[in-house]
C-alpha cells in the first residue's frame, strides 16, 4: 500500500476513533503523525514536529489569556454597555455590526485570523448578554472576515491575483473580491434567518437592555473590588476532545464594597484604571497586529502579561480558562495534515482529479478538495497548492478562468468555520461561559460539515457552470 493511500486510511481511522470513542481528536492525530511519519515515511521527529503550528498555538493562547483577564476585571462588561449604546433599541443589528466589522477589517489587509480573534470574543459576549444564539453570532463573524478577505489588497486576494499574474490566464481581482463578499453575505443572511435572526426583529432593546447590561457590571465589577470570583466553568468534552476548565463561584462580598463599585459601574461614565489600561491594551492589539502586521499571539500574550502586572487579581484563574484541549485538537490536527503533506497525500489526490478529462467535472472536484483540506489546514497554502494546479486545464480555454478560480477560492476559505481551522477554533475557545461547550462545538462542528458538503457545489453552480465569470 503506497504512502499517500495508508495516510488516508489513517485519517479515517483517526475520525472513526473520535468519533465512537471518548478520545482527544488532536491526540490521536499526534500519534497519527508520529507513525506515519517515523515508521512509513522515515522522517525524524524534528522533521515531524516542524509541521507543528507554533503561530495558530500562541494566537489561541495569546488570545483567550487576554480575554480571560479581560472578562474578569470587567472590560468586557464595559465594553459591551458602550456597544448597547451604539445599536441602541436594534438588537437585531448587532450580529451584523459584526459581520460589517471583521469584513472591513480583512478588506483593508488584516489576516482574518488576526480579525477573528479581536472580534470573536467581544460579539460572542454580546450574544450571551442579549439571548442571541452563538452559534450565529459566531459564524457571522467568521463570515465577515472571509467576505472581505479577497480585496485586492487582503492577505488572500494578493495572494491568489499574484499566483494569476504569473501565468497567461485572465484575472479580474474585483470579480474574485466581490464573489467572495456577496457567496459570504448571503450565507451570513441564511443563519440569521434560520437561527433566530426573525425574533431578534421583535426583541425589546433601547435603556431596558442597557439597564440590564449596567445592573449586571455594577453586581460582578462590585463582587471584584470585593475580592470574590462570580464566575466559572466546568465543562468537558469528551468525545470531541474539548474541554473548558475554571474556578467557581464564590461568595461572602462585603456590602461596602458592592455598594461603592456598584455606584461606580452604575454611573456609567466612569471605568476602573485596570478597565482603561485593558482598553487601551485592546486598541493596542489590533493597531499592532493588523496595522504593523506583529503576530496576534506575541503582541495578545504580551498584554495580557502587562494587564496581569497592573491587577494581579483579575489574572486570577485566567490561565485555567485558556482553551488547552483546543489547542491540543487543533494543534495535533495541523501537524498531521503537515506530514500528510510530506506523504505527498494532497499531490496525489489533486493529481488524480487534474487527469480526469473533463473540465467541469475537475473543477467541482479540485473545489470540493480545497474545501476538505482548508477545513482542516492553512486556506492560503490551499490557494498557493490548488490554482497552480487547475492552470493546465483552465489554460485549453473550455472553461471561465476566473469563474474557476473565483469557486477555489469561496470553497476553500467559507469553510474556515471548522472547528480544526483557526477561525472556528477561536469562535470555540471564546464560547460564552454559559454555553454547554460540547453541544457548542457539535453546533460548529455539524455546521461545517454542512458547508463543506454544499458550499463547493453551490460556489460551482453559480461561478463556473453558468460560464459568465
């Protein structure tokens, strides 16, 4: 049996063991990669672990030690009055104030990772103030941060114009852009439509929301000053290998001190010197990571370690909040990816479709592969691998070009919701406290699924099909 057949028999084995088995899905692909890769391939286990995803493991860290502190000393509360405010009685608005703002963010060259991970957590807790399902929420960001993605000055769109412009093939960068936004736009339509989206509509917002919003900061920012912990977690995936741990609610506040941080939530206009250095640490990430394009991870761990410094207290009980086993599921799923592509899996697969003689149905094929694999690994190096590889048979001049590439590039990036790649993995390891994290991750999890089994058909259907692209 040829390397590239058994690493695909491996993979089916990993997935069927997690899935009938209550065992970490990123552990095994760690083992997975380990045989494969000594024992099949012959690689050493630097070479092994130098498909390990240094970046996506500091990001995720970075980013929810961050929010944890953040979320502890009450910045989140406050961040979350000021956005009531902003929408005002439209609680209908808010899912797509999210959906506008990561798209603008990726539009203008940001990294959607780098996007996600800035909004995320805040409109996830928008979502558990205001009974949104986070479900939606959550996809509507993702949504957003791939519908600006392909601007032609975004991370993917010079990547795939670039590729392009080295070969003889029509471009049009603003077909490819606009594509990517209105496919993103209308599935962002369809979840707020089908997840509540319609009761929204009728939801009562304005100053009772904002009273509620107040009530509850002046009550946790008062427990604080007091010294107690009001909230926790405690719930663990088993079956998919997820899991979130932290400390539990105490109690025993001193009324003084409730009244006096209550009075200083309640006024509204005022915020604590660890609230205004989190916000200004906040600003400071995305001016940072997206205009000086610095790593999220080293610029959110660095300050969230400063914001530790400034409150100790507040850092309290964040590290347990940091999503390890989704840095383990994640972590260990990219790493085997990464020897499967030594395995030369991916070429041979790909190389099977390209020979198939029939442009249409190569095209829906290689789609429906960039799909599979981007849900799992690196959306950019998806692009880089797969358009070079549809050249040969875009080039006989039997099918659009750009409708082609246009289809490659919505299945391979809409499918970013996956909870193995790092967009899905930052909406699950910012799910509200309140979310059971297991019914959570198999919402995201089946959700994915969905997209990727209609997601490249459709792209195909309206792009490359009708022959007008």
């Amino acid at each position: 049996m040829s390397a590239p057949v058994l690493s695909i028999v491996i993979l089916a084995v990993m997935f069927l063991l997690a899935t009938v088995l209550p065992l970490n899905m990123g552990a095994l692909a760690f083992v997975g990669a380990f045989l494969l890769g000594s024992v099949v391939l012959g690689m050493s286990t630097n070479d092994i672990l130098a498909n390990f995803p240094g970046g996506l493991f500091l990001t995720i860290v970075g980013v929810t030690y961050l929010f944890a502190i953040a979320q502890n000393n009450g910045t989140i509360d406050l961040l979350v009055r000021g956005a009531v405010r902003m929408v005002g009685s439209k609680v209908a608005l808010i899912p797509w104030v999210m959906f506008a703002i990561t798209a603008v963010i990726t539009a203008v060259g940001a990294l959607s990772p780098a996007a996600v991970a800035i909004i995320a957590p805040i409109a996830l807790s928008f979502a558990a103030k205001h009974k949104i399902n986070p479900l939606m929420m959550g996809m509507m960001v993702v949504h957003g941060a791939q519908a600006g993605g392909f601007s032609p000055i975004a991370v993917y769109g010079v990547t795939v114009n670039g590729i392009i412009a080295k070969t003889e093939l029509e471009a049009s960068p603003m077909a490819i852009f606009l594509a990517s936004f209105f496919f993103n736009l209308a599935i962002a339509l369809v979840l707020f439509i089908v997840l509540g989206g319609s009761k929204l509509l009728s939801t009562p917002g304005g100053r009772l929301v904002e009273q509620a919003a107040e009530k509850r900061m002046s009550v946790s920012v008062g427990a604080r000053v007091a010294g107690v912990t009001l909230q926790g977690s405690g719930s663990d995936i088993s079956s998919a290998g997820v899991s979130s741990k932290g400390t539990s609610a105490a109690s025993g506040a001193s009324a003084t001190g409730s009244s006096a941080a209550g009075g200083q939530a309640g006024n509204g206009a005022r915020a604590s010197v660890p609230q205004l250095v989190t916000i200004l640490g906040l600003i400071a990430l995305a001016v940072i990571s997206l205009g000086f394009k610095v790593d999220v991870g080293f610029v959110s761990i660095t300050i969230a370690i400063v914001l530790a410094l400034v409150s100790p207290a507040a850092q309290k009980g964040a590290v347990n909040k940091i999503s390890w086993s989704t840095v383990l599921l994640i972590c260990g799923m990219l790493t085997f990816v990464g020897v499967l592509e030594e395995a030369g899996t991916i070429k041979f697969v790909s190389d099977g479709v390209a020979h198939l003689g029939m442009p249409l149905l190569a095209a829906l094929l290689i789609c429906y592969i960039g799909a599979i694999v981007s849900a799992f690994a690196s959306s950019t190096a998806i692009l880089a691998a797969l358009i070079p590889l549809a050249v040969p048979f875009l080039a006989t001049g039997e099918i659009g070009a750009v409708g082609v590439i246009a289809a490659l590039a919505v299945a391979s990036t809409i499918v970013d919701v996956s909870p193995f790649s790092t967009n899905g993995a930052l909406v699950l390891a910012n799910a509200p406290e309140d979310v059971d994290k297991e019914r959570f991750y198999k919402q995201i999890l089946a959700y994915s699924g969905i997209v990727v089994a209609v997601g490249p058909a459709i792209a195909w259907l309206v792009m490359v099909v009708p022959g007008w692209m």
